[in-house]
C-alpha cells in the first residue's frame, strides 16, 4: 500500500545547544508520497509538494508546525485562468525538462511554474498563513470524517488514492494562488538562488546557465559546459563570507567557479563528481565535492588550488553545508572542520583509514603525467 508507511522528518539545527541536530517525525500530512521538496533558508520553511498542494513547515518553540498551505490548481485550470485574463501570451508547448516545479522568490511569494510555462504564485504574508486547524480523514471513516468540514475546505482523494484502511490524511484544500501568469520559462531541472534577487537555473539537455530576475527575465546566459546536465547548487554563493559574486556550478566532468562580473569560469576542478558544495569557514573558500562510484568526497581550497582533505561519504548520500561550519550527510552524520564529532571508536578508525586511501588514490592521479592539472585557473 503506497501511504501506510510513510513518513516525514524536519531536522532543526541549533548551534546555541552545542552544535546539535533535532529531529521532529511529520506523518499523516499526504494521501500520496510527495514529489517535491525546497528547503528555504530565508523564511525558515520546508516546502513539499504533494496531493496537489504546497505545504510549508517550521519550527516553533521546538515543535514542528505548518505555516502554509497552498492548493496548486491542475494545469487544465491554470491554463484557463491565463486564459481568461485576457493577458495576451504566447503559449509554447510543454516540455518535461526538470523537475524544480517550487521557486522562492525570496521573503515575499512562493511560485509553482507547470511545463508548460504556467507560474501560480502565492504571497508569503500574514492572510495567506495557515489557520492551524488539521482536517484529519481516516480511511477506514472517510465518509464520516469528510462530512465534518466544509467541502470548500478540503480535499477529497478518497477515490485516487491506494492507502490502506489503516491510512489518515491532513486533508486542508489550501490557499488559491494569489496570480496566475504565463511565462516563457521552462521549468529547470535545478535552480541556483544568487544575491540581488537573481536565479541561476539550469534546464535537462542544455549546456548553459540562464539568468533571471525574480520577475523571471532573462538577464544573461553563461556557457561553461560541454555535457548536457549541470548543476547549480542550491544555495551556491559566498556572499556571506563577503563574496557575493562568486557561485558553484557542476557537471559530471568537473566543476567550475563562476564570477558574476566577469560572466566567465574563473576556476575549474577537474574531477568526476555528482555535484559541488560551496563551503566557507574562517573567511577561506572551499568546494566539497561529492563523488561519483561511492568514492566519498573531496574538499578542495579554492585559494592554495589543492584539495585539502576527504569524506568516506557514500555515493547515495546527499551533503549540506551550515553556516557554523558543519557539513550534514544525508545520514545524519556531520563533520566539522578538523573532526567528526558524531564518529568515535572503530568507526572514527575506519573513517581515517577510508579517507587515506581516497588521498591516495588522488594524490596518484595527479602524479600521472597526463598533462591535465586536477585543479587549474581558467
């Protein structure tokens, strides 16, 4: 059964409590699994997408809550709304080319762009908040349980769901988007949140980085890549390591330092990875690279031009970087710069000897003389 199961965690982090992580278990928000997530550092908010709505979770007083709920209308509906605005736009045939459908433009709105170019947006203000009222629908007395709310204020998946009889849903319909306009934006495979309310994003079959506005006007492209998958990391920029200009991008060859002002790659990494991280500690610049085939991750000093150290991460796990100078693996390990506090005895023994052999390994690949510098100024 596809909902019986299934489970939902929001991890806090608080650097006041000694550097420690919480964990608060979300379960019963969705019919269905969910097919989206943003993690939005600027309003504090996890945004997932499921059931046809947007929910947005945060933390208060150290308890998990939902501060938004947003009905994403099907793409039928949200064509005619464009439509019967009578705004004249072009409309372009759908493309499945990414799947970044949820935007943050920033503190102010949330938007949801379809394939087919259709942007539905909702203001992230004070009428749109979330009432706290959890409409719950059991299964097993769907009929009984739905005939306790307004209809208008839930939704009924009742007939298009697979949950068992032991299942239950939060069932709240949501807020109706606030505009609904047609753009010429194809919806990306990833997106890159840059200063000065600009986006990177990056489209499936394409070699270049599109720039946009949060208007979504094309303000520039920057060509960097042969292949035709790169990836813009999330919150890529040093800005506040007093660097706002420099972002990370990534392809499966290597990955490339890009400088705002110039437009150009000002650095490239030659080594196969999966994506890059920017890092920064102690005003110094790094790139964490994740490696492809299991084979860890890589931490390379931007200003020596060298890697620095590696990470017996596994190849499945996804890496996040927190601004107190820890770096989070998706198995709920964290390094710190220097140590691993999570790590001690046989398993600390394991990591060292794990990361001496990913050295070695490196350190060999550059003696070859292959006449390809793994770390070279563009």
């Amino acid at each position: 059964w596809k909902n019986r199961e299934f489970r939902g965690h929001i991890y806090s982090f608080d650097d006041r409590r000694r550097n420690t992580f919480e964990s608060h278990e979300m379960c019963h928000e969705f019919w269905s699994t969910p097919n989206g997530i943003l993690a939005d550092g600027v309003n504090e908010t996890v945004w997932i997408n499921g059931d046809r709505r947007i929910k947005g979770f945060g933390i208060e007083n150290g308890q998990p809550c939902t501060k938004y709920i947003f009905n994403v209308l099907n793409d039928k509906l949200a064509m005619a709304s464009v439509t019967a605005s009578g705004v004249q736009s072009k409309r372009r045939k759908a493309e499945d080319t990414g799947g970044q459908n949820m935007i943050a433009f920033g503190s102010s709105r949330l938007g949801y762009l379809n394939k087919a170019g259709v942007l539905q947006e909702w203001k992230l203000n004070d009428a749109n908040q979330h009432d706290g009222t959890r409409r719950m629908v059991r299964m097993e007395y769907w009929e009984e349980d739905l005939e306790a709310f307004d209809e208008e204020d839930i939704l009924n998946l009742s007939e298009s769901t697979w949950m068992d009889e032991m299942g239950a849903a939060e069932v709240t319909r949501g807020k109706k988007p606030d505009s609904i306009r047609q753009t010429d934006v194809v919806t990306p495979y990833s997106i890159g949140y840059l200063p000065n309310e600009q986006f990177a994003f990056v489209c499936n079959g394409r070699s270049e980085i599109t720039m946009y506005d949060y208007d979504l006007r094309e303000k520039s492209r920057l060509v960097g890549f042969g292949t035709d998958k790169v990836d813009v990391v999330q919150r890529p920029t040093f800005e506040k390591a007093g660097d706002p200009s420099i972002f990370v991008a990534s392809d499966s060859a290597c990955a490339k330092i890009f400088d705002l002002r110039s437009g150009k790659a000002e650095m490239t990494i030659h080594q196969r990875c999966i994506n890059s991280i920017p890092v920064y500690l102690n005003d110094s610049k790094f790139v964490c690279n994740r490696l492809s085939e299991g084979k860890g991750a890589m931490m390379w000093d931007l200003r020596l031009q060298r890697p620095m150290y590696s990470l017996p991460i596994s190849g499945n796990e996804d890496l996040a970087w927190i601004p107190s100078g820890i770096l989070l693996a998706g198995s709920g390990k964290f390094y710190k710069y220097g140590e691993n506090s999570s790590v001690e005895g046989e398993d600390r023994e394991w990591e060292i000897k794990s990361a001496e052999r990913a050295w070695s390994e490196l350190e060999n690949k550059r003696s070859n003389d292959r006449g390809v510098s793994e770390c070279s100024i563009m």
